[in-house]
C-alpha cells in the first residue's frame, strides 16, 4: 500500500492503542559524582568514534556504520570503565545519527573537562534501565530519584540521562502509555491563533496572550551576574528563563486544547527570523516549542491541528476579504485599523488570527473532499502494482532527545 499525504494535510487525530512519552525526572544530587565518571566515558567513547569515523573516511572513502563501531568497541566495557556495552552501543548508533543529520565528515569533540566541557550525557537502550522502588538500576549503580511520574506502573524504553547547565542531573526515558478513550473529533469551537512578538498570540475569538518576556525581565540580573563573572549565577539564571518560558507553554497549550475542537495556526518560520533584527523576541517567545506542544496535545485529545499559511492574513479584512489592511514597513506600527471597503473595525492580531482560522478551515474541508479522490488514486497505483516509498514520519519518540 502507498502512503498518500498530501503536502498540507492536516493533522488527523490518531488513535493509536498507545502513546509514547518521555518522561523527565531529576535525579538526586548524591550520585552527580558517580554520573560525572559515566559521561566522561562516554565522551570517550563518542570522540573514538569520531576519530575511527574519519580514519575510515580518509583511507576507504565511505562512512562506517553503526555496527560496525560497536564491533571495535566490542572490549571497551571490560577495560574497567563505569558503563557497558548498553551505553556504548548507543553512542555509536547516536553518532552515526548524528553524523547523517549534520552532513560533517567530523562531528564535535565531546570535551570532560575545563571551562568549554560539554554537559553530561548517557545514552542507553531500551530495557537498560530496571526500576525497584523509588530508585533507577542503571549499570550497576542503584539511583535515587524524585519520581513524580509513578515509574514503576510503566516500561521503560530507551533514552538519556543529562545533566542541566546547573549541573543537575535528570533522566529522560522513553514509556509507552496506554493511549486516551477515543473521542470522536469536533470541530467545535474551532480556533485561529497569530503568533506574535509583542503578544505571544492572538486568538480568532479576540483574545490575546501578552507575551511573557522571560529573558528582557531577568536580563539585569543576568548582565550583572555576567560583569561579575559569576558563572554559576549565569547559568541558574538560564535555567530559571528555560523553566519559566516550558511552564507558562505547557499551561497555555494545555488549556487551547481543553478549550477548542480544532486549532489552527499560521506557519511562521521561527528560524528564518531567528536570524533577523527580532532574534531575542523570537527565541523568547517560543513559537517552536508551543506548536510542538499543541500538536502533541492535540493528538492526545482528539482535537485538530492544522498549520496554514500566514501570507497576507494581516492585509486581508477577515470581515469582507478585501486586501484593505496595513502593509508594507509603515503598516507594521498600525494597531488598529477600520476597512476602506466595509468599514469593519479591527484589531491587526485579532483579525490575521481570524483570517488563518478561515483559511484552516478551508484547508480542512478541501481535505476531506480530496480525501476521497486520493483514496480513488491510491487504490488505481496499487491496482497497476506500482511501488513507491511511503513518506517517513517522526515520531515523538525523537523529542526528549536533547541536542548536543
Ligand atoms: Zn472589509
């Protein structure tokens, strides 16, 4: 069978029997020693493979594979170091990864120790990890931690232990839990969001979310932190911004998909203007993240997501369709505005937000009628036995995976 998507498809709640989460739980200070001596070697491990990577690259002129790594390092784990062949294995396939992603022919050296060291990380396969009461066997070492979760009600997959810029140390394992009742999708209440700088968002039904300046309210603190060049400060100052932007998110998204049967926001390209004049707001609003988060949650509770375009959705008057709004660089200090055409009054967010929860609209019941014409076309390539490749998804699985 061949997969048919089309290329703005909308999210379809799934209902799959289960889903997978990670699950982050912080583990007690007393074993930082212990984890430390762990991600020393696998920065080891990791910078071996590195270095075999590109030896092999040079004389052979091809790139080695996973298993191959893993078979050089088949004795690594009897050369009296704190983690096994669980952990090695892993590093290798996440180099190899890694590598394909990045297109480098060398990837980064992975640094123990000194002011540039790189923050703890150990990866490890499923069924690595066994939990007995309140702690986490893990390479013979027992770890105690803060479990929120009730880990031992779950399967615990594969995943990572990482340690944060504060030098606290979490678990980020992978569980399967059983998916929510099905419910069957409604578009009721439907709603378009702008996503903004001076407001995070606005919403279709004339709300607006003020945008949390996360960093701007502690960058005193920070910068005189920075001057005094205490480090430790600096860094807890940038976890505290991190946490406080993921909560007031997590909240957010939560509370759009208890609220509405269908969200659907423009698709502005967070890294494009990463790069621009705006780059700190941008970062600082978290766009990325919440749409992440929205799209997830969505799935989880049978809501539809959908991403439209955003183009002119701030020039068009969401009232009468006329492109009588504000444009150009002069158009960007224009709050208000009334339409030439139908004399609507409007506010500039409100209305883009409204215009992309029209077009989401749209978009979702031209998909519902082409639905059926695909359905048709698939069935005639699968008749003539034609084969194609099914487009590859990720999964969430690929989420609690930090970057290096
Ligand atoms: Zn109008």
């Amino acid at each position: 069978m061949i997969e048919t998507r089309l290329s703005n498809e909308p999210r379809k709640p799934a209902r799959p029997k289960h889903r997978v989460r990670v699950l982050r739980v912080r583990i007690k200070n007393k074993h930082a020693e212990a984890l430390d001596e762990m991600a020393r070697a696998v920065n080891l491990c990791w910078n071996y493979c590195n270095e075999l990577s590109l030896k092999i690259l040079e004389r052979e002129q091809r790139f080695v594979k996973a298993s191959e790594l893993q078979r050089y390092m088949a004795g690594a784990s009897k050369e009296g170091l704190p983690v096994g062949s669980a952990v090695f294995q892993q590093v290798a396939e996440e180099f190899v990864t890694r590598r394909a992603q990045h297109r480098k022919r060398r990837l980064a050296w992975r640094v123990s120790r000194g002011s540039r060291r790189s923050l703890g990380w150990i990866p490890f396969k499923a069924r690595s990890l066994t939990y007995r009461a309140g702690q986490i066997q893990f390479q013979g070492q027992m770890l105690g931690i803060w479990d929120s979760w009730g880990m031992g009600e779950v399967e615990l997959g594969a995943g990572c232990i990482s340690q944060d810029a504060r030098g606290r140390w979490y678990l980020n394992v992978t569980v399967k839990l059983p998916a929510l009742p099905a419910k069957p999708p409604t578009l009721s209440a439907p709603v378009g969001i702008d996503l903004g700088l001076k407001d995070l968002a606005a919403l279709s039904d004339g709300r607006k979310i003020e945008a949390q300046r996360f960093y701007r309210d502690l960058e005193p603190a920070l910068a005189t932190a920075q001057r005094a060049g205490k480090r430790a400060r600096v860094r807890a100052i940038h976890a505290k911004i991190a946490n406080r932007r993921k909560d007031f998110l997590h909240q957010f998204s939560s509370q759009l998909v208890r609220e509405h049967g269908c969200i659907v926001v423009g698709d502005v390209n967070a890294q494009a203007l990463a790069q621009g004049p705006h780059a700190k707001s941008v970062l600082d609003a978290g766009w990325s993240t919440l749409r992440t988060m929205l799209k997830y949650k969505s799935d989880d509770a049978a809501v539809w997501f959908l991403e439209t375009s955003e183009s002119h959705t701030t020039r068009t008057c969401s009232h009468c369709g006329e492109r009588t709004g504000p444009s150009g660089v002069e158009g960007l200090a224009v709050r208000r505005w009334a339409c030439a055409h139908c004399g609507w009054a409007h506010d500039r967010d409100v209305n883009a937000a409204r215009n992309i929860l029209k077009r989401g609209l749209l978009q979702l019941e031209q998909q519902f009628s082409s639905a059926l014409e695909a359905k048709a076309c698939e069935r005639a390539v699968n008749e003539a036995g034609a084969k194609a490749s099914a487009g590859a998804g990720h999964g969430p699985l690929a989420a609690g995976i930090p970057r290096l």
